[in-house]
C-alpha cells in the first residue's frame, strides 16, 4: 500500500505542476505564433484547465477502470462548484454578471439533460458517448459565433502583461508545451495506478476513489486560478473557468472515455452522484441572481453552504464506502 500511496501523492503533485507548464507553454506559444485570441480562450484554456481530467479519465477507460473514469467526470464538476466556488467566495464574494446567467448557466442545464438521457438506462455505450462529443462540437460552433460579438479579450490581455513580465522565450515556451503534455501523461498513469491499487486493497469502488481522490487532485488548477482571478478582480474568468471546465468535463471527458470503453453504472451513481451535480448546478442561478438588486453575487454565506454540503456530501461517500466503520 505504501508504493500505491506514493504513486497517487507524486502523481497529483506531477500533474498540477506539469499542468500548469502545459497551459503556460500553450498560452505563450499561442502569442508568439499570433494565434486568435478566439482560439486561446477555447482550446489553449479549455483544454488546458480541464487536462488532468482529460488524461486521466482517457488513461483510465484505455486500462479497464471505467468508473475513475466516470466518478473523475462528475466528481470533478462536484468538486468545482461545491469545493472550489465555495473556497474562492469566502475567501472574496463572486460577482456574477448577468450575461453569464442568461447565456453560460442554461448551457449547463442543457448539457445535465443531455447527459441523463444517455445515463438513464444506467449504460454509458459507445453510441452515448458519440453523442456526447458530438454536444460538445457544437458547443464550440455556438462559442465561436458568439465569441465573434465579443471586443475586448481579458484573458490575451492579461497573457500578453505575464509575457513581458517574465520574458518568456519562444523556446521555453514550446519547453514547457512538449514537457508538459508528457508529465501530464505521466503523472496520470501514476495516479490512475495507485488509485486502483488502494481500490483494490481497502475495497473501495473505482466510482468512489474518482469521485473523491482522483476528482480533487485532477481539479487542483482550477482552484488555483479561481483564486487568482478573483483577487484580481476578474470574476467572470473565474467563473467561466469553472463553466467551462463543467462542459469539457461532462461532454469530452465522459464522450471520450465511454468511447474508448463503455461501460454500466450503478444506480447510486444517478440517484446520489448525478443529482448532487444536478441539484448544485441549479444552485448556481439561486445564489448567483438577486432579484432585487439586479447584480449577482456568491458571498461568503452562500460559499460556506457550497463548502458545507461538499463536505456532508464526501462524508456520505466515506461512511458507504466503510459501512462498518
């Protein structure tokens, strides 16, 4: 057990480091080659924020581990809105713009429909999986016509103020690009190993340890920059790094790894796991609107709630996975 604990612990720690050189590497590589802005905030950040997730749910499905795969996916999305929204408002209040309300929350709701109708006969088939990429391109198609209306880029802005700070050379930067997608690979195997390991070991199901384990460590670069964003004063970047990484996580990440193997599930996973990602995705327009003020806002209060119901909700997956403890 001793090595599978140090698989999993250098495995989490190699993939938030080489995830955070992938993204940077990308990031510069994409200024200095005069890559869209459009293309930046899609790919190079989508992708890149939602990498460890990605990898490591593929690396799963590609080994016979479907349910890290799956409890990774949703576990995930948990983790990004219960844990890392709750963390980021009590550390400083969210503010949430009304354009993120009207058009990127009802994306969500869209894609837990979408995603129900092909969990809901508790197999995720090849076919399902199709479909779910197939969501997720369209998206895209839907991101770029409406990205098109959009003048101003925060996010190249903000890329083009870290280069001329650190002076990034284009060849460290395609460094960090090639290192980091190889790391990411690697600590993902680790990680994906040790999991399954200490899986088998204690007895514990894969959808468990993904959901709890493998989810948090996988979602470590979405805290960070969360945090960030809001101490700088850019809500809507962190905000949108948490939608963004729900949409990747729900439509790519499960598309593509019951594409590669698919598999059944156990009603628990619906009536306990999607649910509380249902019911916390719908939280967000509760909290996020003030029908009075007309200016959203997460704050403290509802952070401590988000926080408090992750934890109510981990302690519940700990005492069914230990029913005799």
């Amino acid at each position: 057990m001793g090595i599978a604990l140090l698989a999993i612990v250098s495995g989490l720690v190699l993939l938030v480091i080489s995830a955070d050189k992938f993204i940077e590497g990308s990031a510069m590589s994409a200024l200095y080659f005069h890559v869209s802005p459009l293309l930046i905030g899609m790919v190079i950040v989508g992708f890149g924020s939602s990498a460890p997730e990605l990898v490591v749910s593929v690396m799963a499905a590609s080994r016979g581990n479907p349910g890290i795969a799956i409890g990774n996916a949703f576990g995930s999305n948990i983790v990004n809105i219960a844990l890392i929204l709750g963390i980021t408002a009590l550390i400083k209040p969210i503010m949430v713009s009304s354009s993120i309300l009207k058009k990127e929350l009802p994306l969500l709701v869209g894609v837990i429909i979408l995603t129900y109708v092909c969990i809901r006969d508790l197999t995720i088939s090849r076919l399902d999986g199709i479909i779910l990429i197939l969501g997720f391109m369209a998206l895209m198609v839907w991101t770029v016509h409406q990205s098109k209306r959009e003048t101003k880029d925060t996010y190249r802005e903000d890329l083009e103020k870290e280069q001329s700070n650190k002076n990034i050379s284009l060849t460290r930067a395609l460094f960090y690009l090639f290192f980091g997608i190889i790391f990411l690979i690697i600590s993902s195997r680790l990680l994906v190993w040790g999991s399954v390991e200490i899986t088998t070991l204690l007895g514990v199901s894969e959808v468990i340890t993904g959901l709890t384990v493998v989810a948090i460590g996988t979602s470590l670069p979405e805290l960070a920059s969360c945090i960030a964003a809001v101490k700088k004063g850019e809500d809507d970047i962190a905000l949108g790094n948490i939608i963004g990484s729900y949409l990747f996580n729900t439509l790519l990440v499960v598309g593509l790894a019951s594409s590669i193997s698919p598999f059944k599930l156990d009603q628990i996973i619906i009536i306990r796991d999607f649910l509380f990602m249902a019911v916390l995705t719908l939280s967000l327009f509760i909290i996020g609107y003030r029908w009075k003020k007309g200016v959203g806002r997460i704050n403290r209060y509802e952070g401590l709630i988000l926080l408090l119901s992750y934890i109510v909700y981990v302690t519940f997956l700990i005492i069914s996975a230990f029913p005799t403890v």
